[in-house]
C-alpha cells in the first residue's frame, strides 16, 4: 500500500494505523496515550497530522494519526506549521501542571515525556498560575507513586486493568484533577504492576528498587540478559554502576516476552548485590569454612582431584557451558542433573513429548494468538507469569474476529472492547486450586492432579475417538470434557498448557493426548509446558543421569567426591539423602552464588559468578536457546563456573581444558558433543563479531565519571577490562549502529531516549526486531502418532490424610529472588493450606499451627484458609524455607497438636 | 638597517610602559566573580545541601572527571552519597555549572590549587562542600520542585494548589 508523507511517496502495510505506519518509517511523531501492545483510544491529541484529500488539496484538515487507518493513496503531512503548531500546544497544555522535578526524578534522561517535549519544541513555560498537586500512595516496594507528574494519558488504568486483568487500580475523581492510584494505600496486587514503571510515559510510577542506588540510564553499563527466575526466558536488560546490579528493563523480543516482563523477573535482581555472596573461594580447616586464596583453593583442588573418583552434580540453573564443562570433567558416566527425581522424569517426557509428537511448542507471542486454551493443572501466574499475561491476552481472540466482522480495525482499542463486551475466546483451567487466570476463564476446574489427568484424557476422546477413554468418568466430567473438546475443536489455533507442577507424569500424558489428538483431527495444535528452572530444559537435553542415580554411586564407592555445580540439594529431595549423600562423599566441591545449606557442608566452595557476571546459554521452556552476556567484569576471584571447573581439570592435569580459553571455544565443544543442543551457537554472534571493525560497546556514549569513579583509589585510571568472550567491550566507544538483536546493550534511537525507542529497533512496530528476534529453537516436532496410554484410577479422598499438593508463590517459590529485599517482603511465611470445612473438623482456627506429617517427617504449620481446594486435598507452598517440598504430591496426616 | 634600529627604539620606548607582570604569588590579581577556577558545591539559603545528586553535572563533564552517587533521607530529599571531582582531570570549562538546575555547583575565582601530588586533586564531597549560597543567595530548588520533602508537605511549593481531594467529584 502506498502512502504519502509530505509528498513523498512510501510503502507501508494495510491494516495498521497511520501513527504506528510513520513510526515504522521512521518520522518522529509524538504520541502519548498510544501504546503498540495495547492500541489506539485516542485520548491524548499528540499524534496529529494533517491528512489531503488529493494532491490538489492545500488546506487539509488535522486528523489524529493513531485513530487513523492507513488507506491507498492516503496524502498526509507531518511537518505542516499549523499541525506542528497543534502539536507543541498541546504538550504546553499538558505540562501546565508537571511539577519542575526533573532533576530529583527517577524518570529523568529516559523520560518519554521529556523527549516528546522537547520533539515539539515546546520550551518555555507560559503558564503563570498555581499548578494542581495531590498526595501520592504507598503501592509496595516495587513501585513507587509521584502523582504530580502525571499527565493523564491513561495508559497505566488502561494497562492495568483491561490488559492484565488487576483490579486495584483506578482512576478517581475528575476533569484536571483525574487521579490514578488505589483506593487507598497498599500492595498493588498485580504481578506485572512493574510494567506500569515503563507504560508510564513519565515518573507517577517508578522502579523502587532503582530508587536505593539511583542511576541515570545513560550511566549505566549494560548488556542483554535473559530472566533468570522461571524457564520462560524472556529477554532482560540488565543494568550496572560502580560494581553493583542496579537495575532490570524488559529487552523487547517480538516471539517471547514482547514489551512486558512479570515483577519477579523485574525486581529479583538483587540477590546479584545481596551481602551473603560468595565472593571468594572458601575451605574447610579445622572443621569451618574459611576465605581463602585462589591460589589455595586451587592447590587443594588438586590434591583432592588427584586419584578421586568425581561425580558432578549439574544444575538446571546454570548454563549449558558450564553444565557441560562439568559433564567433561567427571565424565558423561558420572554427570547426575541435580533435580528431583520426579522433575527428572518429567522433563525428559516432555522432551519425548515434544520431539515425538505432532504439536509444536508455541512461542509467547504464538500463545498471545490461540484461540482456544486448555490449562491442564499449572496455576500458570505464579509458575510461568510471563505467560499467564500472554494467555489472559489469548481470550481476546474472539474479540478480534467479531471487530473484523464488523470492519473495526483490531487496533482500536475502545471500539473493539465496546463490541465484544464480554466475549471471549475460551479458556480452560483445570488445576488443584483457584488461579488468577479463573477469571477470564470460561470454566475452571478444581480437582486433585489425578483428576485432572482423567479430565484431559476424556477431553483427548471427546476429540478423537481413537484417544485412549479414563474408565468410571462421572457424568459431569463427561460433560464438561465434551464441552472443552467442542471448543477446542472449534478454535484455528488451539493451545494445551501443562506442565511439571504437579509431578504428575499423568497430567503431562493427558495434555500431550488432548493436543496430538487435535492434530489428528487437522488443528494445528500447540503444547506448551512449564518447567520450573531457567535450564531446566537446557540440562533435560544435555542427557545427564537421574540424581538418584548419583547418590547411589556415591553410596556404592563408584564415586567417592562430589563437585555440585550452583545447586542447593537440600531443595531437590529428601533431607536425610542430602545428608548422607555429604557425609558419605569424601569430598564435596560447591561452587555457588549464595550461601546455602549445601555450600555450609562443602570441604571447597567456589565463588560462581551470577547471571550478570557471566556469560552463557540458556533454553527456555519453549525450547529456545538464548545468550546471556556478561554486565560487568565481577572483581576479585569470582568468575563463570565454566572457568572455575575447567581451572579444576586444568589442575588436574586434563589436557583439553587448556583449549578452553574463551567462551566460543567451550560453546563450540558443547553444540559438537551434544548434538540436541547443536543450535545453541547460532543464538547470538561469535566474540569476533564486529561492527564496522569495532566491538559493541555496553556503556552509552553519554557515560559519564570515567575519569572520576575510581580516582578515589588511584588517581590515574586503570585500563577497562577485556572482554575476550563475547563482541561486548566494557567501554563507550563505538560505531553508532544498531548492532544484532541478540547484541543490544541497550534501546536508545536519537530524540527517543527512553524505552519506547525499541521504536527504532523493530521492522515493523510491535513486530520482529531488525535482524530477526534473537534466539534459536532447539526443539521442533516430528509428525508422529500413538497416544499416550490413560490411567483409569479416579482419585479418591481419604478421610484421615490429605493428598498434599504443591502451591507456588510467584514471590518465595523459586530459589533466588527472595534474596533481593523488595521480593521476600512479599513473600509468605510457609503454611499449610485446609479447606475450611476439614480444618473445622481438625478444630484448628485460621492461623493455628497443625501437625503434617508425610514421608515420616512431622513439621508444625501455621493454616491458611483455602476454600478452592478440592475434597480431600491440602495444599503446601512450595520452596518457602522451613519445609522440604521436594517430591509433592504425597499423602499426609494433618492433626491438631496437643 | 632601518628596521634594525626602528626595532630598537621600540623596545626603548617599551621599557616606559606600565608593567603587565605583577608580583604573584606577593600580588594578587584581580578576577572576575565569574571567573572559571575551583569548582565548589554551595549550600540553600537554610542551609542545607543545594545538590540533589541529579547527575547533569557529571554527564556533562567533556572529560568525564565527576562521578557520584545519589541517595534519599528519610523524608525523601536527594542529596550525593559521594560526590567526586577528580582536578587532575578537570579542564575549568564551566559545564556543569551551566547543567546545574539548582545552582548547587559552581565555579569560583579560585585556581590556587596544585599539587606536587596528583592524588591529591581528587576532591571529595566534604573538599566541595562550602557553607554558603556562593553566587545566588536566594534560590532554593526545593521551594519549586514538586516531590514532598521534610518540612515542606506537598502543596507548599510555589505557585502551588494545596493537594486535591481525589474523592469529591464537584465540578
């Protein structure tokens, strides 16, 4: 389609709106109340040009571009006086009342509205009279509230409660004085409140955790990360000054995380900077762990390794290098994944699952468009958030199929939620308990992991005859299972989400059914499931042996030493195999990020470098293997685990780690020795990767205080540090060019200084990033058939014990973010959670503490009131210090002490 | 021959000339208040810290010789945790004078400060930090700035309304 702009003619693709079409092609155009994810409502007047009737048309007439579709032939004008003129009036309006805080405010040098202002040119203040003020609130320790700096654009109560379903944010009273904020003072209840810091064109709301050790964003040196704290992967900037991780920002990656990221993600950084780091290696004298010297610990290392019979533990929260570094070290005969014994058998399945069967495994932005969804026994916001906004987006489907029944485009915003109403795609949620996706959801399911195993086998039947049937189905499940299949059968795009939550090899089989049988039918169904860890598919694929498998080779005398790699065992089974295992190895080698039970019991622990000081790959739960680079150059001893275990084999006396020198040389040895995860190289450029001759510098060219920031120690400044392992320098110099997607340090386009210029970084706005958006599928499926055989046993509730089965907190569940301060104060104190009818019947109070006994070990916890838990079931939190939870579901007895 | 000896009766009727040259260090000269020597923080006519840790100054800086570190009281006023000026690096070129939005920063006539050692150039926040206003007696940022501080609750800035009741819905 062509279109003009001020005479001159472009291609631009139908369908789109005339705002996000001059963007695409590069006019600066100022916009506020507009937002790619979320459409046009029109409401701020920024955006406007002039639009002629035909090439004879001189006067034209000012239209706003965001409410505009792009037509054939369409004539329009950006640069016009009189639409500039309308423009830079109305930001003058706009900050009649903006406070005069830039300098003290957090948003300052990535101010949306500081850029916009000064793109129209409006640069002095007219207006003389009092400027309107209100109190701001407390939203909790992620975000922090400014009300005078709001501009009323409305994107924040847009976001927050039409995109992702929160309700505790609300616009109140009127005309200039429209006030957005809570009812009153609180917690925002949502868990991607933190994206209100980036939708909010200016400082109402801004990072908190920031706030403590403030930095400008052009001062910060950054590099692109990967989320660490799920196996989403979704794409992070990571930020850091004067030695310390300052900040995370979503890194906009159009097929997984798009412009959002979940407030785990967002705010668990700070286990990075938490004063309990291991910061240099330690050694056991005399019975206590005490810091040594590099060169110490080496020397011990080598007397331990000589004559040892190793066994590596592998961890499925560390890289796939420095997994297979150890895998060389101890051998493939003695490599164990450090993961329960039911997390093991599981992932492994899924990888079965996927590679065997029809259905693919979707992206983020792939489940964003199904419209059809069955979630099979996954409380998807606190064990995926990320997806759980991606699937509350995916009942929107039905609304954009009926907009273009009715010719509105699907980007205006309003008009399409006028006409749907509440019509939605459907969505299923079979799970043991309420989640927070129940209410968009068209029916949602309550029932022990066995039950909802039968369920998605009866639903796999309703679809496919030839589908295995559950024997004994009550006729409600009968019903409802032909309800879900009706609506699964209907959809072009339907989804089946599962996952390892339930250690329910069940529940994985039935979802696998229901998908392959919709793909037998002729749907193009996708699979998607949840994996607990960042690489927990990444290990799975690497083919290590089952932990148990380990702790028997140490129990046998095949394996007398441990190295345990970033792996806390006390979280993967039962204390006493964790206990014996350690008493048992003669030697036991930790490296590890942060003390922790396993570390206390090591004769060496090795100080591992985190997420930020290292570099390394990782694959999602989608199967994508993503680059990581490192943010900083960590100081004094620690460094990746890759370096530390090949130092080990180096000491040692193997010959072939001294050809490990850089990060390619060990990534190249990793994808020829494994061949699943063969694609992993092409995931981001090679370290010889230059741009115009020079290396992608992680500083922005505004850096500042390089002269200054370490004069207090030494006046003449030192060299900055290599970077030998990745086409990063430490440095602000070099060629001004976006650089590969998978090599963007940070987001900044000239004029656009704030987030929003990811702008210049796509294709096409809210479209791929230029180069493709970074990562590489691992796992593609195979037309395959056979169904997964079903288990006909119904579950049934025991009168004097309850199945316990595992609850997870998006805050406390997973092992490192409750580190960083702002996490753990949201998160809870570890309970034991009792429908309110059988804690009746145990005469125990809301609070009390009860007795659970299970696997032989009694623990006291405090109830909690649950009443979306199904007859018979209990619920334990899982990960929370203070209760082994490894291997949930188990039976237990619950009675009131004495 | 003649530029020879026109030459020397220049040089002669040089030598009855005022001298320019004046007996330093014995001899002060003048300069100018706006002159561009040693960079000092100043203080607000109350009394407290002008500087809000803004990080203009530094990114400002052509050689980069400023570093530092922001950081809030209790009641919410950004102040610099450290604040650095390294002078052996510093060129006296009055940007971050003129970046300043709170006038905290400035230049003064002051260039009295070598040093046989350079480490000694480094200035730290208590060698920036005078007593007074320096050269604006009267401007306080605060007294504009809209964030709440202690002692001064939200409304009270200048030309400011007292804060809106966010639940009245007269028109």
């Amino acid at each position: 389609m062509k279109i003009f702009v001020d005479n001159r003619p472009f291609d631009v693709h139908a369908g789109q709106s005339l705002l996000q079409a001059c963007l695409t092609l590069g006019f600066d155009l100022p916009y506020f109340c507009w937002h790619p994810a979320m459409g046009s409502v029109g409401a701020c007047r920024q955006c406007a040009v002039k639009q002629y009737k035909d090439e004879a048309d001189k006067r034209g007439r000012i239209v706003m571009s965001c409410m505009t579709p792009v037509t054939e032939d369409l004539r329009i004008s950006v640069k016009d006086a009189e639409v500039s003129a309308f423009r830079a009036g109305v930001i003058e309006g706009l900050m009649i009342s903006h406070p005069h805080d830039c300098p003290v405010c957090d948003e300052g040098g990535e101010c949306h509205l500081q850029d916009m202002t000064v793109m129209t040119g409006h640069n002095y203040r007219r207006y003389r009279f009092n400027k309107r003020t209100f109190r701001n609130q407390y939203l909790g320790p992620f975000v922090n509230h400014e009300m005078n700096r709001c501009i009323q654009c409305y994107r924040c109560v847009r976001y927050y409660r039409e995109y992702t379903g929160g309700r505790d944010l609300d616009v109140f009273a009127l005309r200039n004085l429209a006030y957005f904020g809570r009812y009153e003072d609180g917690v925002l209840e949502n868990e991607f409140a933190g994206n209100l810091v980036e939708i909010c064109p200016t400082g109402v709301f801004t990072d908190k955790t920031l706030k403590h050790h403030y930095t400008r964003k052009w001062d910060l040196q950054m590099a692109p990360s990967v989320c660490v704290h799920c196996a989403l992967g979704c794409n992070t900037t990571a930020g850091e000054r004067y030695g310390s991780l300052r900040r995370i920002v979503n890194r906009y990656n159009g097929e997984v995380n798009g412009y959002f990221l979940c407030d785990r993600g967002r705010f668990g950084y700070e286990f990075v900077n938490h004063k309990d780091r291991i910061r240099q290696p330690l050694a056991r004298k005399n019975g206590r762990l005490r810091p040594v010297t590099r060169s110490e610990a080496l020397s011990q290392l080598r007397s331990i390794l000589s004559g040892a019979k190793l066994a590596g533990i592998a961890s499925p929260r560390a890289s796939l290098e420095a997994n297979f570094v150890l895998r060389a070290l101890v051998g493939p005969e003695r490599f164990y994944a450090g993961v329960s014994e039911a997390q093991y058998r599981l992932t492994a399945a899924i990888i079965e699952l996927l590679k065997t069967g029809p259905a693919h495994t979707p992206s983020l932005r792939e489940i964003e468009r199904s419209d059809a969804v069955l979630i099979l026994g996954e409380d998807v916001t606190n064990v995926a958030p990320r997806m759980a906004l991606a699937l509350r987006q995916s009942v929107r489907q039905a609304a954009f199929r009926l907009a273009e029944k009715l010719h509105i485009p699907v980007w205006l915003d309003h008009p399409v939620r006028e006409a749907a109403q509440d019509l939605r795609s459907p969505l299923f949620v079979a799970a043991t308990h309420g989640t927070k996706l129940d209410d968009v959801a068209k029916e949602a399911f309550h029932a022990a992991p066995l039950e909802i195993a039968r369920l998605g086998f009866a639903v796999a039947h309703a679809i496919d005859a030839s589908a295995p049937e559950p024997a004994n189905l009550s006729e409600e499940m009968r019903a409802l299972a032909s309800r879900i299949a009706e609506a699964l059968k209907g959809a072009s795009k339907p989804l089946v989400v599962s996952g390892t939550s339930l250690n329910s090899q069940e529940v994985v089989d039935a979802a696998a059914n229901v998908a392959w049988a919709l793909c037998r039918i002729g749907k193009p169904a996708s699979l998607s499931f949840t994996l607990p860890e960042c690489n927990s598919m990444g290990l799975a694929l690497m083919g290590a042996k089952p932990f148990v498998e380990g702790m028997e080779a140490v129990r046998n005398g095949e394996a007398d030493s441990l190295v345990v790699l970033e792996n806390d065992l006390y979280r993967r089974t039962s204390r006493e195999n964790v206990d014996a295992l350690l008493a048992t190895a003669q030697h036991v080698i930790v490296l590890d990020l942060l003390a922790n039970p396993t570390t206390a019991k090591a004769e060496v622990v090795l100080p591992a470098g985190s997420f930020a000081e290292a570099e390394g790959t990782l694959v999602s739960s989608e199967g994508r293997a993503q680059r990581l680079f490192r943010v900083y150059a960590p100081g004094g001893d620690v460094q990746e685990s890759w370096r530390w275990l090949r130092d080990m084999m180096a000491e040692a006396g193997r010959q072939e780690a001294t050809a490990w020198e850089t990060f390619d040389d060990v990534l190249g040895s990793t994808a020829q020795a494994i061949p699943a995860i063969h694609g992993a190289v092409g995931a981001a450029p090679p370290a010889t990767f230059r741009l115009a001759g020079a290396k992608i510098p992680r500083e922005p060219h505004r850096y500042s205080g390089r002269t200054a920031m370490l004069a207090n120690i030494s006046v003449s400044e030192p060299k900055p540090p290599e970077d030998a392992d990745s086409p990063l320098s430490y440095t602000m110099e070099g060629y001004p060019e976006q650089p590969p997607p998978a090599l963007t340090p940070y987001f900044w386009a000239p004029g656009w200084n704030s987030i929003q210029s990811v702008n210049a970084f796509q294709e096409e706005i809210a479209g791929p990033l230029r180069g493709g958006d970074p990562g590489v599928r691992l796992i593609e499926p195979r037309p395959g058939n056979g169904y997964r055989s079903c288990v006909s046993e119904a579950f049934v509730a025991r009168g004097e014990a309850w199945l316990l089965a595992p609850l997870y907190h998006i805050f406390g569940s997973e092992e490192l973010s409750p580190w960083a301060p702002a996490v753990s104060e949201l998160a809870p104190q570890t309970y034991v959670a009792l429908r309110p009818d059988d804690a009746s019947r145990l005469g125990a109070e809301e609070g009390q503490e009860v007795e659970v006994q299970w696997n032989g070990t009694a623990h006291r916890l405090p109830v909690k009131f649950r009443a979306d838990l199904p007859a018979g079931v209990a619920g334990l939190p899982v990960g929370l210090p203070g209760t082994e939870c490894a291997g949930l579901p188990v039976w237990a007895k619950i009675s009131k002490p004495l | 021959m003649f530029s020879i000896l026109r030459t020397l009766w220049n040089i002669l009727l040089h030598s009855f000339r005022p001298r320019v040259t004046i007996q330093y260090p014995d001899e002060k000269p003048y300069l100018a208040p706006r002159y561009r020597g040693r960079i000092i923080l100043s203080r607000d006519p109350d009394g407290g810290e002008r500087c809000v840790a803004c990080y203009l100054c530094a990114v400002a800086c052509p050689v980069d010789c400023i570093s530092l570190q922001a950081t809030e009281d209790e009641h919410g006023r950004r102040y610099p945790d450290f604040f650095r000026i390294n002078f052996s690096r510093c060129i006296f070129c009055g940007y971050c004078e003129e970046a300043c939005p709170t006038y905290a920063i400035q230049l003064t006539p002051d260039f009295e400060i070598c040093e046989y050692d350079r480490q000694n150039l480094v200035y730290e926040k208590e060698d920036l930090l005078i007593s007074g206003p320096g050269k604006y007696p009267d401007y306080s940022f605060w007294r504009v700035a809209g964030v709440q501080i202690g002692g001064k609750a939200k409304g009270e800035s200048e030309r400011e309304d007292a804060p809106a009741d966010v639940r009245n819905l007269l028109p």
